[in-house]
C-alpha cells in the first residue's frame, strides 16, 4: 500500500500534512494526532510492524514534560492497537489505545 492509497479519502488538509511528513515516525505521529483509524496493512507499511521507534515532529508530546522525542512500541491485540510511549527526556511513560477500525455508526 503506498502513501498515496492510504490517504485518498482524507480531508485535503490530512492529505497535505501527510505528504509533507519527512519519516514513517512523523507520519504515525500525524495519524495518532488526528486519530485516523489504521487498516492492518497501513499500519504495516506506516509504522514498520511491531517494532515501534521514536517519534520527533512536535506533534506527540510527553503529557509529563512536554518533550517531543517519544519512543514507543504497540501490540495488536485485535481489534485494536495497544501503544505504550517513553519520554526519552524524563523517562515519564505511558499508554493508549487506538481502534483499528471506525466503530459501527462513526463515519
């Protein structure tokens, strides 16, 4: 899936957010914002697999410090995405939940 399919039907203000992201972590880190829901191979060809990384646009921020430079990692756990952050300024860790996919009656 290239960048292009992914973001078709995304408002034309996401679409142009997404094609100016510089990295695969700026990218996550414009989805996670705007809560997009991620089909399984976005999320494959976005994020890399289960690896996670480290997140530096300004976008995702330490809810502790408010440092920029976020590691994180996640697990598929069905029909959502389990995220787990560490601050790598002050080490202040954390977690959220994404959906896979929009709940029923949500457009």
């Amino acid at each position: 899936m290239n960048l292009e399919d992914y973001i078709k039907d995304l408002s034309p203000e996401l679409q142009e957010k997404a094609r100016a992201c510089g990295s695969t972590d700026e990218l996550l880190a414009l989805v996670k914002e705007n809560k997009i829901p991620l089909p399984d191979e976005a999320l494959t060809a976005i994020a890399g697999g289960q690896d996670g990384g480290t997140v530096n646009c300004g976008k995702l921020h330490c809810p502790q410090c408010s440092c920029t430079k976020i590691a994180y990692q996640y697990e598929d756990r069905g029909n959502y995405y389990q995220y787990f952050y560490t601050c790598t300024g002050c080490g202040y860790e954390w977690s959220e939940r994404w959906p896979k996919y929009p709940a029923p009656g949500i457009n």
